[in-house]
C-alpha cells in the first residue's frame, strides 16, 4: 500500500496497514515528517512550536500514543488571570452575553452528526448562513459579536467569521466535544503539551514502521488507478500497489494529477476546501515578567491584529515566551506589512495586554504556515459556505483504489492531532476492508 504524507494522519494509516500485515510505503513531499508540527529550539533549549502543539481532555488517541512510545506531557502554563480586551476595557472574562450565545451555539451543534453535517434538520439554512451574519442577529451587542466571531471563526477554524458558514461551526463545535472544551485551557483542548514538541511523537511513529518506510522529500505528482491497481509517482519513484491513502489537506490533494480525472463532486470539494489563515509569533523575554503582575499571559482580544496570547514557557526554560496568534483578515492584513512593520504592530498589541516590558523583547520568531508549499495554511482546511450540503458526502468517500484521510475527515477531534490519528486509522480500516487491494501490497 501507498501513503501520501507523512503527517499524524498518514503515520497512523501505515501503522494500521503494517499490524494488518500489508507493506506500506509512505511518500512525504517535506524533508521531515510530522505535518503541520514544527519544533524550533533556541540556543539555551527554550522550547518555541511552531505549528500545533496541544493535547486536551478526551483525545484518547493521541494521548495512547504518547503513553505507547513513553513520551512525557507537561501542563500549559496557567499563572495569574487571563486578560480580556473588551472595545478599550481590560476585563478577567467575558462579559456573561458571550456566555448565553456560546450555550445556544452548543445547543445547535447537538443537532448535527459530525459523521454526517449535511443529514441536519437544519442543515440547509445553517450551511448558506455565515458566522457573522448569525452573531450579528443572535449577540445582544457588536463588540459581543465581533468578539465571539474572533474566537469561534478565527480561534477555531483561522478564518474570518464572514468566511465561515454555520454549520461548518456547528460541526466543529460537535466533533471536538463543545465550545468550553474548544476554547479552554487546563480541562480543554489547550490543556498539555508534549516534552520535546509533538514532532516526537512523529518521529517516534516513523521508527515504528522500520527502516526505508518513509520516504522524505518525494513529492507525488501524480496517481493512477486501473482494475489491477495504482501507480503513484514522484519525481524519481514510480511505487505500485492495490490502493493507496493520500493523507493530506484537500486543498493539496486537489493538486495532485489523477488518471482517471476525480469525479466532479470529489474535485469541487478540493476546491471549496482552502486552509485556515493563521500567523503565529513568539515573543521570547527574559522572563515571565506578566506573572510578576498577576497576569497569566493567556489573553482574548475583540479588536486589533491579535486575536490571542498564550503563556507558552517550558518547564526546562526560564525565559518567557508570550504567543500571538492572528487569524483571517487579521492575519492577511499582517502579511502585507514588511517584516519591521510586523513585528511593530504585534509588539504593540502585546504592550496594550500585558505592558510596556512586551515591546523590549530578546527575539520575535514567527512562521507563516500559509508560505509553506506543503501546508499553504493552518489549522486545517474548512468548507466555504454552501458546501457542506453539495460537497460533504465526498469527504471521506474513495475514489476506486484511493482513500481520504487528514485531520479534515475526522469526525471526532477534527482539525487536531487526534483527529488526524482517526482519519489515517478508519482511512487504513476501508483499504483492509477491500481484500483485493490488500492482496496487492
């Protein structure tokens, strides 16, 4: 069998395949493996990740993993009290409003079926009404509405609440267990992380498969399917074999040649898939110099270039690290700055959350997943608005020999690494369900 990329996803369907007993090769255009994770360490060991780097509660996957291969998770920092900027005002929380629309969002998303969005009652009206139309009518107030669309559109999804539809929230909100669960720290989705970064765990699933598995930096091109198999081909390697799992975002599978061509739902679906926009930027300090203050370094913006911070110091390192994350049109407006203007207006952004010291920092370290051409965006692909309903049974249905997996087909933790392991996992669960292919490994 083949695998395209070597993400969380594509890791977990070649370790399903090889326990069946079938041979698997994996195919992965970067020169590492891990996806969407990147780890970048300082001179002094301070620990700076760069792509996803969170494991909560209920991510039972993942978190079996990490116990498998003796892997050690420490706890997010949580010092002191949040800051909420609130149209000028400093608050500890939100105010309740936000707290009234968030339960009503909840309650929606308990009508639809992450295995199946489309098949909602309401499905049809949720699916051509975008986030911000909806806050706009259901939050008691503008600030409240452009706040939560900032969390939930962009927290969330890294795009703009105009770009979102509702159910494409809704199913989100479903798959990852609800918005307290999404949106929290310690007991939530941002509770841990991993010692040594999750690129570990990547590395420590890629020794699992054995030696000469997984091949870096090849790039496929192209696939083609016929009655007796597949071929997939790179610039130098031609593989053959009974299926093949292509493991990576729609947007980037689009990309890919196939022969014979994707039917036309399938490729709609790839184009009405794009990634999320999201700029993520460490700020690294002496030292924690906001927990001095009472402040935890975790903070939730209603205007300005960041949306959020987050306190990202290590156990091993005693410098600071203050986290912003920028998503959407936010983010877009960030990239057309040059690098000096960049870096100024983030400074200033973290000035107004947690003081003057945050615009003398040591070094500012960002990375623009959507500059990556194998990842053109983070945190994960989501469905345009209307697409869910004349695209989304495509997701995860096989074309002939290939399968779909990547965090985007997950119906449980979608958009998170222990969505990523489910989708390779039920992905490898369809190609040994299909005797034919499995005898032509």
């Amino acid at each position: 069998m083949v695998v395209v990329g070597a993400g969380f996803s594509g890791l977990a369907a070649a370790l399903a395949l090889k326990r069946a007993g079938a041979g698997v090769r994996v195919l992965e255009a970067r020169d590492r493996v891990g996806g969407r994770v990147l780890t970048r360490w300082l001179p002094d060991g301070t620990q700076l990740d760069l792509g996803a780097q969170w494991i909560g509660p209920t991510q039972d996957r993942v978190r079996a993993l990490v116990t498998r291969y003796g892997l050690a998770t420490f706890p997010s920092a949580a010092h002191g009290t949040p800051t909420v900027l609130w149209d000028g005002r400093r608050y500890a929380e939100p105010p309740a409003p936000t707290g009234a629309v968030l339960a009503l969002l909840d309650a929606y998303a308990q009508g639809v079926d992450p295995a199946a969005p489309w098949a909602a009652a309401r499905a049809e009206a949720w699916d051509r009404r975008t986030v911000a139309d909806w806050l706009a009518r259901a939050a008691p107030d503008p600030v409240t509405a452009r706040y939560l669309g900032r969390q939930l559109a962009g927290g969330l999804l890294a795009a703009a609440p105009a770009e979102i539809s509702m159910l494409q929230l809704l199913f989100y909100l479903r798959s990852g267990g609800g918005s307290a669960m999404l949106l929290a720290m310690a007991g939530g989705a941002q509770q841990d992380r991993l010692v040594g970064g999750p690129g570990v765990l990547a590395d420590a699933l890629a020794a699992a498969l054995g030696p000469d598995t997984v091949r870096c930096g090849a790039p496929v091109h192209a696939i083609v399917q016929d009655r007796t198999g597949v071929t997939v081909r790179t610039d130098d390697e031609v593989v053959t074999a009974g299926a093949v799992v292509v493991a990576v975002a729609p947007a980037l599978a689009g990309r890919i040649r196939y022969d014979p061509p994707l039917p036309a739902l399938r490729d709609g679906l790839n184009q009405r898939m794009p990634m999320g926009s999201a700029v993520k930027v460490h700020a690294v300090y002496p030292e924690p110099f906001w927990r001095a203050d009472g402040r935890s370094g975790v903070a939730t913006c209603a205007d300005g270039p960041v949306t959020e911070t987050v306190d990202n110091g290590t156990p091993g390192s005693a410098r600071g690290v203050l986290t912003a994350f920028s998503y959407g049109a936010e983010a877009t407006a960030l990239r057309r700055l040059s690098p000096p203007a960049r870096r100024e207006a983030l400074l200033d952004a973290l000035v107004a959350i947690v003081g003057p010291a945050a615009g003398r920092p040591d070094e500012v370290v960002e990375y623009d997943w959507s500059a990556d051409p194998w990842t053109r965006g983070c945190f994960c692909g989501a469905l345009t608005v209307g697409a869910w309903r004349a695209y989304g049974p495509e997701l995860r249905r096989p074309v002939g020999r290939v399968h779909w997996a990547g965090t985007e087909t997950a119906t449980r933790w979608a958009g998170y690494l222990d969505g990523a392991i489910e989708a390779g996992e039920r992905a490898a669960a369809e190609v040994l369900d299909t005797t034919d292919q499995l005898s032509l490994k």
